[in-house]
C-alpha cells in the first residue's frame, strides 16, 4: 500500500502554535549538534532534527499526535 502526500507550499503554513517556542526552525542547517546534545535523543526513536523537519514541512499535526516529542526535556 502507497501512502500519498499532498505538495505543500511552505510559504503559506501556520506556524502559530510553534511561535513560544525557543528556537526558529528557519534556523536550522542540519548540521546534527542538537541531536547530539540531546540526553534523550536515540530513546523511542526520538530525533531533534526530525521534529524541526517536520515543522519546516507542515506536519504540525502528526508531530503533535506522536509519542516522542513530549519526552523532550527542553534543556534548552
């Protein structure tokens, strides 16, 4: 079974909810230092980088519904 996605224009997204957060997800390069920082990356498939894709892509919902990222201690 094929799962389809719908092209999204990423200049049109609601970022609202993510607004208080600390960081920009405008900011990110990849480069992989919050993952390597994070005492709880690598547990249940938890992956900074991988929640600020998400954002970046408009899967705020699925990234809302799923498990890890309220495991996030936010070290800061």
């Amino acid at each position: 079974m094929t799962e389809t996605r719908e092209i999204i224009d990423l200049d049109q997204l609601d970022h609202s909810r993510f607004r208080s957060w600390p960081f920009s997800h405008d900011f990110c390069i990849t480069c992989g230092l919050c993952a390597g920082s994070c005492p709880v990356s690598g547990i249940d498939g938890i992956d900074p980088r991988m929640l600020v894709r998400m954002v970046s892509l408009g899967l705020e919902d699925e990234l809302v519904q799923a498990r890890w990222p309220w495991i996030c201690t936010m070290c800061g």
